[in-house]
C-alpha cells in the first residue's frame, strides 16, 4: 500500500510546472486580498477544475438530487468537443481536474478518452464511482488512460445498510468494482489509480465503520474516507442524523433547531481557485450549486476564462465576501469553508 502512496504522490508532483504554481500562489494572494478588501480580486486562473461528464444516475439515492429526481436541470452526457475546449483552455494552470458532479461518471461512453486527454495536457485526474458499471475492459481502459484516482461510493458493509441509502444498489457489485481495478492495476503492473473507498456516516451505519475500513483493505483499496453525511432536510432534525458528533455534520441549537456546524464566514476557497463546469458547458461557482441557479455563462458562447472573470462571477464573489450566509448553496457548505 505504500507503494501506491508514494506514486500518487510522485505523480501529482510530476504534473506541476512553474507556472501552475505561480499560478497557486496568485490565487492565495487575490483571495486573502480579497477578504481583506471585501472586494474579488483575481491575480490568477482557476487551479482546479470539476468536470461533470454526465447527470444520468442508475441509483436514486435518498440524499442526492439526481437520485431523488428532484435536481432541476435537464439530463445528459458531457459533448467530448465542449470536454475538450475546456481542457484546452485551462490545462496551463490546472493542477487537478475532478470528473464528477452529479451522475455516475462511468456512464458516459468517452470516459476513458476524457482521461487519456487529461492525461496528455498533464493534468491530474479524479473520477467517482458507485462500481456498477465497472468491468475488467473498462477499467483496463481507465488504468491505461492514465487515471490518478478513483473515489467508490460505498456506504455499508451489509446489502441492507448499503442499500438504505444507495437506493437501487447492489453492495457485491460496488465490492467487486474495487477488486477488478485492484486485480487490473496490478496485471497491468501499474501503480495509477490510487483507489479509495468513501464511506458516508448515517445512522443507520455509524457501527460499520470499523468494518468498512477491513473490508476496504481486504477488496485492495489504497484508503478509506470516512465523510460526513450532507441532508437537504436537517433544520427541525432528521433520522438519518448520525450519533457520532465527529461525523455529524448538522447541530441541535437552543431552539430546537439543527443548523450547520460551521460558521459562515465570508470567505470560500472554491470561487477563487475550483468552478464547475456542467455537462452541456454552463459554469458554476461550485460544486455545491446542484441546479445551476448561479450560471456564471456558457462555455458554448464564451472562453471559460472569460467566464471566470465576467460581471456576474465577480457578483457572485462579492456576496460572499460580504454577506455568504444569505446565499442558500452556502447554507449547506463545509468544503467550501476549507482553506487552501
């Protein structure tokens, strides 16, 4: 295992370049500067990049919007084209670039294509997945196209904890997801992709993460994360709530209210350094915008960099910076609180 460690590592390092990182510092020094001033400030270029290749989900999750049917926007797959002028664009700057939003990833038939691009313009790539669609062709394909990690969304170490969320699902099919690119990896006598197994905390499965942590070394992950659950329903409490005050991302108040943890200072990392690109090319501020209701632009009429720095992304920074609590995706954002 530390093997993989250190080439992931090695590997990351192997994509920077002087200008990335001058180009890292800029973004730390626009941001603080920016705080400072209650003003946005941009020095730099985005250093990272999400990337949703499709919105289409085989699960319906109780938490997700897509899962749940109730994510606003149309569904479909990324255009490879709109994929690769993306790339184009930002890859002199980009350190990373995350290939997933909303959908399962490895629906989307150019998915290896998308990776080898990445790969090629040396850009570190990260994809996700519920391991349904996982097979010992596609993930060959994957491993060759140069994948640097790969997330499976595995949430309970029995059928039933594991379906009580992943709605749909089949627990030995997100098991065997993780054993094919382990077994893969090494025939194919590579060290890339680093695997990890992501374990969200909910009730119904706070006592599994023990088990879920052996169970993970056993299937020939690199890692185990264990995350915290986000609900869409959590103010007057819910019971998928976990016990575990570590892991629980939501508090009881004085009132009888739950609220986030956090407080909502007015800073974000993620709008100065990591948009989101939508599958049909609209940019977001961030991941956390689920529906699209803070469009900057689409990257069909205009240059993503173009976007970044356009009037409405400025507006969108400038209520964060001066009043984020009023923003909804915000109300429901730990990520977006971490610094750099």
């Amino acid at each position: 295992m530390a093997n993989y460690r250190l080439a992931r590592v090695a590997r990351f390092l192997a994509t920077l370049t002087w200008q990335k990182t001058l180009n890292y510092a800029k973004q730390i020094v626009s941001r603080r500067w920016s705080e400072i001033r209650k003003k946005p400030i941009l020095l730099g270029f985005p250093t990272s990049l999400s990337i949703e290749p499709t919105n289409l989900c085989n699960l319906q999750c109780t938490e997700c919007p897509t899962g749940t049917g109730d994510l606003l926007r149309p569904k479909g797959n990324i255009d490879y084209q709109t994929y690769q002028k993306a790339i184009d664009e930002l890859s002199p700057w980009l350190i990373s670039l995350i290939l997933y939003f909303q959908g399962e990833p490895f629906l989307h038939p150019q998915l290896a294509e998308m990776i080898r691009y990445a790969t090629q313009k040396n850009v570190y790539s990260i994809t996700s997945t519920n391991g349904h669609f996982i097979t010992p062709e596609n993930a060959e394909h994957v491993i060759l196209a140069g994948l640097d990690e790969l997330l499976f969304s595995i949430d309970g170490v029995t059928q039933t904890s594991y379906e009580s969320y992943r709605v749909g699902g089949e627990l030995e099919k997100a098991k065997n997801a993780v054993q094919i690119f382990a077994h893969a990896r090494k025939r194919l006598q590579k060290t890339n992709p680093f695997l990890r197994v992501q374990f969200i905390v909910f009730s119904h499965n706070e006592t599994e993460i023990s088990a879920i942590k052996r169970m993970a070394k056993e299937l020939g992950a690199d890692r185990v994360e264990i995350k915290s659950a986000q609900l869409y329903d959590f103010h007057a409490g819910n019971s998928r709530l976990t016990s575990i005050a570590k892991y629980a991302r939501y508090a009881k108040q004085q009132n009888g209210k739950y609220q986030i943890k956090n407080t909502l200072s007015n800073s974000c990392a993620y709008i100065w350094n990591q948009p989101t690109l939508t599958w049909d090319g609209r940019l977001l501020p961030c991941c956390f915008d689920k529906d699209a209701l803070h469009t900057v632009g689409n990257s069909s009429n205009h240059s993503i960099l173009e976007l970044w720095k356009s009037t409405n992304f400025q507006y969108f920074r400038t209520q964060v910076l001066n009043n984020r609590e009023k923003i909804e995706i915000c109300k429901n954002c730990t990520q977006g609180l971490r610094s750099f």
